[in-house]
C-alpha cells in the first residue's frame, strides 16, 4: 500500500503519510502553531507580517472541534466561525503571500 500522493503529471511526491512522533520530520527550529475555534482571535495578516523568517509549520485538523495539538506553541482563533480545513489553509497561505508580497 502507498502511503503517498505523487503529481499526476510527474514523480513529484505531494503528500506522504509519516510516522509518529510527526516532530522528527519538522524543519528544526521552526515555531509550531495551532488554530482553535476556542482560543483568542488574532488578524492572520498581521500575525504573520509579524513573524521573522524562518520556518513556520501549522497543526490544521480535519475535525474543528478537535483543533488540538500537544506539540505546538501557541494556539489561536482566526475568525469567529468555524473554518474548514481548506478554508483555514488558504487563509493562512494568503496571509503570508500578503506578507511576501506574491501576486
């Protein structure tokens, strides 16, 4: 069984299921975060204006309710609704391309 999504058009792997502990396949030093619905509400865009560039990673579950990881740093709101995943990635991804400034 394949434990990997690989692009359609070449040998490009797009997604590969780890083993746990996840930690040990993170960019070392790269500051961990994770959104809840239940934590306090922060402007994305002016929270990733604010970070220094360096390696960032995000916990994003599929569930809302359980948008909890013991591994990350802080934890935080970005809307007042309940996101889905793909909705809060493109938020996040949006955010720094603001930042990049990327058209």
């Amino acid at each position: 069984m394949s434990r990997q999504v690989r692009a359609s058009d070449g040998p490009d792997v797009l997604l590969k299921v780890v083993k746990n502990p996840v930690t040990q396949h993170l960019p070392a030093g790269a500051r961990k975060f994770c959104t809840s619905e239940k934590a306090d509400l922060v402007n994305l865009n002016e929270f990733a204006t604010a970070l220094p560039d360096e390696p960032v990673v995000f916990a994003i579950s599929c569930d809302p309710s359980k948008q909890e990881a013991e591994w990350t740093e802080t934890t935080f709101s970005v809307s007042q609704y309940s996101l889905t995943p793909t909705i809060l990635s493109s938020k996040i991804t949006s955010a720094f391309e603001n930042k990049w400034d990327i058209l």
